[in-house]
C-alpha cells in the first residue's frame, strides 16, 4: 500500500459513492489507476462496501460507541465470540 492507496481511502471515507473520474482529478491520476487500485483494494479485503444505516432518521434517540482491547495472543487463541462472552 502506498500513498495513492492511501488517499484513495481517505477520499472514500468522505463520500464513498464518488466516482471514479471525481477521483482522479482530487488524486491527479488517472481514471483507470483509481479503478485498478479501488479494485485491488476491495479484492485484497483492505476496503469493504457497506451501507451504513441513518439511525436517527430509524427513531434512535441516542448512540452509544463500545471500545474493546484485546491481545492478538487472546484473539488467536479464543476468538473474538468467546471473548466477549466472558465479559457481558
């Protein structure tokens, strides 16, 4: 991963539906570098795509964010799952 994929990211974090030329004028590549690279990208699980759903417009009042630490020794050994079910 370089620089480029690097940017290519943080301009799909702003707005992940931009298109592939939009992109290429913010990054000052081509447009088939963009498309090769988002592809290679998404095909080496680097990135997703996701829908992120507007949960106040779905009627939640209030969102709450979780932060979880844990050793990649503990990971690898129980799992995420198994983990978390030791501590509710």
């Amino acid at each position: 991963m370089d620089r480029l994929d690097h940017d290519l990211m943080v301009e799909l974090q702003k707005d992940g539906r931009q298109s592939y030329t939009h992109l290429a004028d913010l990054l000052n590549v081509s447009e088939a570098t963009v498309r090769n690279r988002f592809n290679r990208l998404l095909s080496h699980g680097i990135i997703k795509i996701k829908a992120a759903p507007n949960l106040q417009a779905l009627g939640y009042k209030f969102i709450g964010v979780v932060g979880v630490e844990i050793r990649l020794s503990d990971l690898a050994q129980y799992g995420v799952s198994c983990l978390m079910q030791q501590h509710p």
